[in-house]
C-alpha cells in the first residue's frame, strides 16, 4: 500500500477502493490490534463532529496510536490568526497522520500539498468526505453483496451535502443508476451532472419523495445543512421538505436498505428505525472499520 494523504475519493482508484473494503473487513473481523504502536495521530477539527472524530479517534486508539488534537478551533492558535499553512507545518511535527475536518472547501488539498506526512479528508466545506464514502461503499457492499448495477436514491440537500458528491465519484467504478431527489433549490450541482454524463452514469432528477422509490436497492437520505446557509428564512422554509416514515417503505425491495451519514434532523420519522431496512446506525459503526483501514494505509501498513 502507497504511503499518501486522502483529500478525495478519486485518489483512490478502483483496485484501491476495493482494498479498503477488504482491509476493513478484516479489521471488523479483527479491530483491536497494535499495529500502530508508536504513532501519533492528529485530530484537527476546524468544525464541529461527533462520528467522524470519535471514530477517526477510536479507530486509531483500538489499533495502539496515540491521539493528539483538537475538536473544537476556538482552542487553537487560529483565533489568533494562525494561517492554516502554519498550523499544518506545526502539527507535522510532532504526528505521523494529520485527520483535518474544515469549513473551507479546497483546505484539505491545500493541507496536504504542504504538509511532509499524510492528511485524511475528514470533510472540507460542502466539497468531498471521502471516508464517509468508503464507509458508504463498505455498507453498501455488505447489504447489497455487491457494489456493481445498483438503484441508488440521493434524497434531500444534493446541493451542499458532501457526501453524495464524493459517493457518486466513487460509485462511477461500478455501473450505478442515480435518482436524484431534491428541492429545487438543492438539488444536486451541474458539476456533479456533467461527471455522470462523462462517465455514462444514467441519473434521474424529481423533486418528489413518496412512491418513487419502490425499485430502490439503497435510500440514501441526507439532511438539510443549516451551517451551509447564508439566509436562515430560506432554510426554515425547505428544511422539512421530505420526512421518511415506515409507512412508505411498504412496497419496497426486501433487499432496500437506508442509509444517512447523520445527524439526522426530522428527514428520517423514529418509526423507521424498527423497520429492518435502517441501516443508518449500523452504517455509523462501518466507519470504525474503514477508518482504521484508512489510517493503515496512509502509514504504509497492510493488513
């Protein structure tokens, strides 16, 4: 395995995907192991998480690294004016892996391109969240028993939701068919359109949630991101736009399975979490696996 950062899901090719999957596999077989003993990760998150950094730090913990950083920026020296050029350089030296959350689309190719050891994307802006997605394929994988042909649903903020713009990067390996169902003033950016047409991914847009997805293999619901909006009237008036219950899931594929990189908000009704078709919880603790697969590999580690 190549010693190098993920700031996006197209810096893994297809091959590398698929090993990822399988290393993470491994390590659900298997998740508490040493092989990290005598590194240092760093945790820099410049905005708010909670299953992204716990994971990232869990993960490096169950696998012997120590973890140093910070979850919350107002305790770090960029509230006095720190560049984050600066702030990289620094942390480089005393961690093996730098795993940087920004509210800057583009700051985590910047991190990586001056930083001398390896930065983990862990979601820049409304740009990419590529080990969301490695997590995302990972379950996908396991419920479905394959990646390739699959009827995928992308519901709800298409426009600013990060992880749907890297899941349609990754899953162009794979011969998907998208629905794309969105507001019109969320739905998903052109850019995102022209790469399936380049990529011959055949997609649909509606703007209608209920009986439409009755042919669905994954749902994959997203909520409406109230840090991304400039004008809070705009985003009280679309943000419930679409809410999941359990009775609309009564004609669906026994095989459909739900997906949401959460928090959820109010687009998943609680009576949808008996239904053996949520998968979303289930989907959060995937990313245990896949992120110690992650850390290993930008160590230079098999597994």
């Amino acid at each position: 395995m190549s010693y190098r950062s993920l700031v996006s899901i197209s810096d893994y090719n297809k091959d590398e995907i698929l090993q990822i999957l399988d290393s993470a596999s491994n390590f659900e077989a298997n998740p508490n192991q040493t092989i990290l003993s005598g590194k240092i990760v760093a945790t820099l998150f410049f905005e708010p998480s909670t299953r992204t950094r716990l994971s990232f730090e869990t993960a490096a913990n169950r696998l012997g690294a120590r973890v140093i950083g910070f979850s919350d920026a107002a305790t770090s020296s960029s509230t006095k004016g720190e560049t984050l050029h600066d702030t990289i350089q620094m942390v480089a030296n005393y961690a093996d892996v730098i795993v940087m959350r920004h509210y800057l689309e583009g700051a985590a190719r910047y991190a990586a391109e001056v930083s001398r050891v390896p930065i983990v994307n862990a979601g820049d802006g409304a740009n990419q969240h590529p080990s969301q997605t490695l997590l995302d394929l990972y379950s996908i994988r396991k419920t479905q028993g394959k990646l390739d042909n699959l009827n995928i649903y992308l519901v709800g903020d298409l426009k600013y939701g990060r992880t749907v713009h890297s899941l349609i990067m990754a899953m162009s390996h794979f011969s998907p068919t998208f629905h794309f169902i969105a507001p019109k003033e969320l739905q998903m950016p052109e850019e995102y359109k022209i790469f399936c047409r380049k990529n011959n991914i055949t997609f649909t847009e509606s703007a209608e949630l209920e009986g439409c997805f009755d042919d669905a293999d994954i749902l994959y619901i997203t909520r409406v991101q109230k840090e991304r909006f400039l004008d809070l009237i705009e985003y009280e008036r679309i943000k419930d736009v679409y809410t999941l219950r359990k009775s609309m899931l009564a004609n669906t594929k026994d095989n459909l399975r739900i997906l949401h990189p959460l928090p959820r908000v109010g687009e998943i009704h609680p009576d949808v979490d008996s239904s053996e078709k949520a998968y979303y919880f289930q989907q959060a603790q995937n990313g245990l696996y896949i992120r110690q697969a992650i850390l290993a590999k930008c160590v230079g580690i098999e597994n």
